[in-house]
C-alpha cells in the first residue's frame, strides 16, 4: 500500500490494530549507518537517481548501499516511481530511512494514536560472498544491530532473523539475551 521499507510503509501498517509486529531488513552504509532495505542496492524496480531518472539493472552493482554514505543514499527515492508489483501501491517520494529513523517514527505515531508499540522482526541481510563487498563481515554487522538495538532500547521488542546463520551466531555470541 506504500513504498517498500519506508516510514510511510511502516506507519500505514500501523493502522492495521491487529498488526503486532513490524518486519524489515538491514544493510549497512559506507559510514556505518543501519539502512533499511531489502536488497543492499539501490534497485532498479523502484529507486530513481538525484535527478529523477530511473536506476537501471545494469547499475545496481554500481549503487551497493555499503559504498555509499548515508547521505549520499537519501538523495535517491525509492517510492516515487511506485512498485509494478503493488499496483494498489501509492506512489510517493519517499528515502531508505535508518533504523533509527524507523523506530523514532513508530514510537511517536504509537504515543500520539494511544496504538501499542509494535515488537520489531529485523533481518540482518548477508552472505558470504557479500562480505566486505556489499556489506560488512558478519561479526562487525552483529555489533552494530546489537549497539543500536541496545542504543533505542529495543532489546526486549526485537528479534533477529538471516538466512546468513553466520549472522545468527555472530548475534548470539554478542548478545546471548537477545532472541
């Protein structure tokens, strides 16, 4: 119904009272930056470039996440094109947020509609051969989830999933209490 792992898309499922839980995925950013994203990539079906044309296939290798600044990324908006996909989709501008962002955002559209804070489901994008290439080693990429899950307080609200199990055991190894 709105632009794939963005703040609208997030606080549009909030208006579902039966939506307990908030799923979305991580990649990490040349400065280290938690994004929220399902590809590391600016894809091709729904980002467009600074200047409005669309990214193509032929670029995503080109446009990883992980050789980018964070802000270099938010210059892209991955929303406005809308998702062929989704044609009940609204299209509209909209950035790869952080996590923080992300979290900031549910938590003030909870305290302003009285709506219980949702538990987060947080994907840990990786595989071996992304390591160092499009994003960080998975142990390094264990230590910024668990920092900043500890950083907004979401330890208890957060569970972590990869299909990467490396990620599983760098996770556990760093923090054991977090399911």
């Amino acid at each position: 119904l709105a632009p794939e792992n963005t703040v609208p898309a997030f606080l549009r499922a909030l208006e579902f009272p039966e939506i307990a839980t908030l799923e979305l995925d991580l990649v990490v950013s040349a400065d280290e930056q938690l994004v929220v994203s399902h590809e590391p990539w600016l894809s091709s079906a729904i980002c467009a470039h600074p200047d409005g044309t669309p990214v193509l296939p032929e670029e995503e290798e080109r446009l990883l996440i992980f050789k980018r600044t964070y802000l270099e990324i938010q210059e892209f908006d991955c929303g406005a094109r809308g998702n062929s996909r989704f044609p009940e989709q609204e299209a509209q501008s909209a950035h790869k947020p952080t996590l923080d962002v992300v979290v900031k955002a549910v938590e003030e559209f909870c305290e302003s509609t009285g709506r219980e804070i949702p538990l987060f489901n947080i994907e840990i994008k990786s595989q071996p051969e992304w390591d160092g290439v499009k994003t960080p080693a998975p142990e390094r990429f264990a230590q910024l989830v668990a920092g900043k899950l500890r950083e907004l307080e979401l330890e208890e609200r957060a569970c972590i999933q990869s299909f990467d199990p490396r990620s599983l055991r760098a996770m556990r190894a760093i923090a054991p209490h977090i399911t």
